[in-house]
C-alpha cells in the first residue's frame, strides 16, 4: 500500500516532453490518452506554452477541481505501487553531493504542529493544496531535489511562509537566517573581480563547462576598467560600485522606490525588479528606466545575456546563489559543525534557535571571501514570535 500526494497536473507535465514518455512517468504507456481524457472532462487545463529544449507544456487542475478538498488516497493496485517506490527511489538515487545528503538526513527530524498550521489556514481555495503540504510533514513524507543550477527543493521550500513558524526540530524552535536583497546581491556578485568569476565576468568571455549548458557571448562586455585579463588589478565602475553598496546595505528596493517616483509598496517593487531581472528583453517601464539610468552597465549586461533566451540569466544568478549557499555555508557546516541542524529554504538557512551565530558567523566569512557585506536577517520562528532582528 502507498499514499499518493503527488498532483495529477505535476505528473502529466513532467510527462509531456516532446512527446515522448519519460522513464519516471506513474501513469504508464497510456498517458497521453489519460490526458487528453482529463482536458476534455474539465479535470484539468493546459497553458499551449511549448519551447524546443526549454519548457514543456504546463497543465493545472481547473479552478473546480483545485478550490475542492484534497484527501490522501491508500494505493491498493501493486503495479502503481511498484511505480510510486520505483519513482520515488530513483529521485533519491540522484542526490550525488554529499552536502544534499546530510541536509536529507537533517530533514527527516522536521516536526509540523499540524493542529496549530491546519487552524491558521485561510479557508479559500488555496486551503486543500497547503493542507497536503502540511500533511506530508506530519506523516514524515520528505523529499529533497536539485535543480540543473544547483537549487535544493524541498517540503520546506514549498512550504506557505506563514506556517514556516509551526517548524521545530525534535520540539526546539527554528530560526531562519536569511541574506537581504538576495537576488538582486546575486546579480552584483557576477561583476566582482575574482578569479573564479572567470566563466561569467564580463571582463572575461564567458566559457561553457561541463556542468554549464549555456553558450558563452561572443565577445567580452565593457563592465569593469582595467586590463582585461587582470582581475587582481581592475576596477569596478562607478555605476556597478553603487549597485553593490546598495545590495550590501539591504535598501536596494526602497531606493528604486524612490528613484522611479512609483507609489508602490515594496512586495509590489520587488515584483517589478524581478520581471526587469529574470523576464524577457522590453519595452521600458519606470523600474526598468531606473536601471537603465542609474546601473547602465547592468542593464546592458542582462540584456546581452537574454538576447539568446531570457531563462540564461535566472539560471546563472541560481547557479550563483546554490554556489555560495551550498557549496560554501552548508559544505562547510557539515564538515565544522556536523552536530547542528540545518535546512534551506534557497537563499536562506534554518536551524535551531540559539545556533543562529554559528550559521551567521560563517555566512559572513564566506561574504568576506568575495569581499562584500550584505546583511543578515534572523527570524525567530514562532508561534508568538516572529519579529526578524
């Protein structure tokens, strides 16, 4: 017997793949049938968003299906069974770095007050979808992933920021340690000089690696000053330098604010800044002409990067952003403090409170390597108390 919560939509995308099977896929050799069947019953929609070697075809269930209560189904037929653990069990087969492990082994010690979340849910539509969240963290059902850019998903990843507070690792409180303006700080550590900025450095043009699956540009951008091959000796230029300092002090959005004369709160800014970031080259707009006239060699970075794809730069700021996390704080929390429980959640890290120092302390040491001080934000993740720090 198995509990299957994995959504319908979610499988039958993974399966459309140019529209061959894939070799994960739960519902057999029939499944395009299954989902042909499941649009013209209304189960479930299909955005017609196909791109060659870049994004399959997105399905959903429709809006009937998806404000409806969500239940744990017992699986009694042993083929499926036998295709669930099979599934399951290859995605564990794929974790390879020794980091990804250790933060799974932690994972599987994460408690949910599951009486507590389920209470605080807003009873909307979205109510059955963060109820199964919060189950599978209940019944222990934890899964670990990564991405081609390094990120780690998890339950806690996916989980509903709210219920973040109702976390706790064998009783004990957690606390988030989270990097201010992390994206945007992301972006500005590809323009620092250093020697291992070597494959995305404008000073330098950007190689493809084994590990990299994206074409380098043809010639080398005029971002920093100095002669092109030493890094040692070059110099950032003014527009960079103040974009760097703004990402360090953590008031990057609220200067953009500012600067664009936009009446607009900073979850709305933000949402802007991200589109300018990780959407398609266009048209400018107030957040985009800030940009444009304050951090112009930026601007013309990302655009020069998006010309052949708009996802390449997302993926290299991902690729950034899982280099430092991963790679650095959590490798090195492994090998230093092996006893300390830690999660992720992307760009921030969880552990128990009364640890946060050390979590913080060494953060600050990997920023030190690549000469930058960001901010730091602690959130104490309580049930009566969430007051960052």
């Amino acid at each position: 017997m198995a509990l299957v919560n994995t959504k319908p939509c979610e499988i039958l995308t993974q399966c459309a793949n140019a529209g061959r099977r894939p070799p994960y896929c739960l519902l057999g050799d029939e499944y395009v049938a299954i989902k042909e069947v499941a649009i013209q019953r209304g189960f479930i929609e299909c955005d017609e968003s196909y791109q060659p070697g870049q994004k399959s075809k997105g399905y959903r269930l429709t809006d009937k299906y998806r404000s409806m209560e969500w239940h744990h189904v017992a699986v009694t037929d042993h083929r499926l069974v036998g295709a669930v653990n099979k599934w399951r069990n290859e995605r564990l087969s794929k974790i390879r770095w020794d980091v990804h492990q250790y933060l799974f082994d932690w994972l599987q010690h994460v408690e949910i007050d599951f009486a507590s979340a389920i209470e605080s849910l807003p009873r909307d539509k979205t109510f059955s979808q963060h109820q199964v969240a919060i189950k599978q963290i209940s019944q222990k059902e934890f899964r670990l992933s990564y991405d081609d850019y390094g990120r780690v998903h998890t339950n806690l990843t996916n989980l509903l920021s709210p219920l973040r507070r109702f976390l706790s690792y064998k009783g004990r409180p957690l606390v988030n340690v989270d990097i201010c303006n992390s994206q945007p700080l992301f972006l500005g550590t590809l323009f620092i000089p250093r020697e291992s900025n070597k494959e995305v450095n404008p000073l330098i043009t950007m190689k493809r690696d084994k590990n990299n699956k994206y074409n380098s540009l043809s010639t080398p951008l005029p971002l920093c000053s100095g002669k092109e091959q030493d890094l040692n000796s070059a110099e950032v230029n003014e527009d960079v330098a103040k974009y760097l300092d703004l990402v360090q002090s953590g008031e990057f959005y609220e200067h953009v604010i500012s600067s664009s004369g936009l009446d607009i709160n900073r979850d709305d800014v933000k949402d802007k800044v991200f589109g300018v970031m990780y959407g398609r080259n266009r048209h400018p707009d107030e957040i985009y002409g800030v940009f444009e006239q304050e951090f112009p060699t930026i601007t013309e970075f990302m655009r020069q990067v998006k010309k052949s794809g708009h996802a390449k730069l997302a993926h290299m700021m991902q690729r950034e952003e899982s280099e430092f996390i991963m790679k650095g704080v959590c490798q090195r929390l492994m090998k230093e403090h092996p006893e300390l429980f830690i999660s992720t959640i992307h760009d921030s890290i969880l552990t128990t409170k009364g640890n946060e120092d050390i979590v913080v302390g060494i953060m600050v040491e990997e920023f030190e390597r690549l000469g930058i001080q960001p901010r730091l934000k602690i959130e104490y993740l309580e049930c009566n108390s969430r007051s960052p720090t």
